[in-house]
C-alpha cells in the first residue's frame, strides 16, 4: 500500500494512518484492508460513487439492490449485511488513525467515495479531500492548515469522530434505509460497536498501548458500548467479543452465525 497523492500536504496528513493500514496488513493479510482503496486517498474520483449520494433516492436503491443480489438475502437482510459491511470500512480508518496516531480522518459524506459490486467483495470505499483532526501537539496543528481541524485533547478528537461518522453520515444513511425497509436501529449500531471492537482488537499489535482500555473509550466515544460484551479469555489474554444485536446472517440462504453472535 504505497500512498500517492498530487497533494503533499494531504500525503503528508494521511501517511500515518495509511502506514499503521499497512503494517495491519503485513500481519494479518491483505484481506484485512481490502474494503479500501489500495492509497486510501484516490485524486481521480472516476469510477467512484460520493457517498452523499448513498443515503436517498435511486443512489440507496441500486445500493440496496446490489446487496440483495450480493447475499440473495430478503430485503431487509440485505440492507442489513450491506450497512454491517459500509460501516465496518467506513470507520476503520478514523479508528486506525485515531488508534496509531491520534490523526483522526473525519468521514464527510461529500469526502468519501464508494464503489460496489453485487459479487464478492461488495464494497470499497476511499476518501478524497479528507478533513483531519489532530491533537495540538500534531506537526500538522502548526499553522492552522486548511483541512486541518486541532483539538484539545483525546476527548475532543473524539467527539469530532463521533460527530462525522455516527451523526452527519451514518444517521443519514440509517434513515435512508429505515424508510425502505423494516429493520431495527438497534440492530444496525449493535453492527458498528462489533465492527469498531474488532477492528480495535485486530490492530493490536499495530498502534501502541493496551487495546481493551482504547476498545471502550472508542465504543463509548460513539455511544454504542451496551451493544457488545467484551472479555479476557483467561487462559489465552485474548478478547472474546459478543454481539448484542444480530446482523441477520443466519437468514441467508446458507445461513452463517458469526463467531459472537447473540444466538449461540
């Protein structure tokens, strides 16, 4: 994954989180970032669907479609499986930026580009222009760039994460799919906290610090830490996470239940 960009200033904003992408992928396999776009950032947005047109209209029904012909899933269960994937890819790398180096890449619905397939994988996302929060003692916090957004302190990087992700893209999105088809909301977060505590805990090797304190300051920053139950396996140190909510895969016409699935 080496990143190129015509812009040295966006490189420079986005080598630590593509690095930290990069060694999760040297130790975990290629498959682990496969859902974005090899450079993360991409200049030519040729192919490339903006996520702003995602959350409404013929945009979400071809998306939705897609999935359905994807999984060959009911409606509902696609739309389902379909967020459970977007949200997983789309938060990864604010998680791995906020994780790796407290450089938070914010997920503007107008900054984030899709691309979808009704085969396997479904989904790859990459960002274009992205606006970065950072802490004040960042390099990039000097000079107030444009695109740069400083904050205090972890809590603040955190609120912004929220902000971007939970409440001006993934809330559209949500609505969008509620209005088409009957699935719960909890449902659809309980997807997000597995997502965000997974890819937390397979970074652990990769971003400094212990993770299961880092997992819960996360989950709880996004406000969906009541939809995972996450423990120590005693024998091993490893973490076991287990969903609250279930993300309907057992539907599917081979049924699949995942390893922390709520109805084992």
């Amino acid at each position: 994954m080496v990143l190129t960009t015509k812009h040295d200033a966006l490189a420079a904003s986005m080598s630590p989180v593509v690095a930290t992408l990069r060694d999760l992928a040297t130790r975990h396999g290629e498959k682990t970032v496969r859902g974005l776009a090899p450079t993360l950032v991409v200049d030519d947005p040729t192919g490339w669907i903006p996520a702003s047109d995602l959350i409404g209209g013929a945009g979400l029904a071809n998306f939705l479609a897609a999935a359905e012909q994807r999984w060959k899933a009911q409606p509902h269960v696609a739309a389902a499986l379909a967020w459970k994937c977007y949200s997983y890819w789309l938060a990864l790398p604010a998680l791995i930026g906020y994780a790796g180096a407290r450089r938070v890449p914010l997920p503007a619905l107008d900054d984030v580009l899709v691309r979808y397939s009704e085969h396997q994988p479904f989904l790859r996302l990459a960002l274009r222009r992205p606006f970065v929060a950072v802490l004040e003692s960042d390099p990039l916090a000097a000079g107030r760039r444009p695109g740069v957004l400083v904050q205090q302190d972890d809590a603040a990087l955190l609120r912004e994460l929220k902000r971007a992700l939970v409440d001006d893209h993934l809330e559209a999105l949500m609505a969008g799919i509620r209005e088409r088809v009957h699935v719960g909301r909890r449902t659809l977060w309980g997807s997000l906290a597995s997502g965000v505590a997974h890819a937390l805990y397979r970074a652990a090797d990769s971003v400094p610090g212990p993770i299961l304190p880092l997992i819960d300051e996360v989950l709880a920053a996004l406000g969906v830490d009541d939809l995972v139950d996450i423990t120590t396996d005693p024998a091993t140190g490893g973490l076991h996470i287990a969903r609250r909510t279930c993300c309907l895969a057992f539907t599917l016409p081979e049924p699949k239940v995942c390893k922390g699935c709520c109805i084992r």
